[in-house]
C-alpha cells in the first residue's frame, strides 16, 4: 500500500527545503559563484575580521532560513484556504 502524502511528511521521508532549486541550474551556477567568492574573500581577512564575518554570516544564514520558512508556511496556507473555499463557495462551479 502507497503511503499518502500526511504519512509520508510524519514519517520524515518528505523534507521540501531539500527540493527548492534542485533543477534551477542558473541558482545554482549563482550559489557556486557565491560559495567560491565568499571562499577567496575570507582568505584574504585577518583572524579577526574572518570571526567577525563568521558572526554575519551565521546571521545571515539563519535569517535566510527563517524567511525560506516563513514563505513555505505562508505559501501551504494561501493554498490550503484556495481549497477551503473552491470547496465551500456556491457561487463557483457546481
């Protein structure tokens, strides 16, 4: 018996973060040259500046974390109310 999609998430077989962009190559190809960027900048810092740009760095990953699920959550209820109401409104298709 296939599993449906509410077992599947329970389970932990299903993660969506580690979908987003997966066949966007030009995202891609933007994260690559970012990573190598952000590589060769932080070689060129002291010991200190390197720690301190660790510190925004980490800042800035968790934001972009936050935000990443922020519009996942606002995305799931904008389309869970889509369904609630073509399921609800009279005035739609019969």
């Amino acid at each position: 018996m296939d599993k449906g999609i509410l077992q599947q998430l329970y389970d932990g077989e299903i993660y969506p973060a580690e979908n987003v962009g997966k066949n966007n190559s030009e995202l891609q190809k933007m994260n690559d040259f970012l990573s190598e960027g952000k590589t060769k900048f932080i070689k060129s810092l002291s010991d200190k500046d390197r720690e301190d740009f660790q510190k925004i760095d980490d800042l800035q990953n968790e934001s972009a974390i936050i935000y990443g699920y922020e519009c996942f959550a606002h995305g799931f209820k904008l389309a869970a109310t889509l369904m609630l109401e073509s399921f609800s409104d009279k005035k739609g298709f019969d």
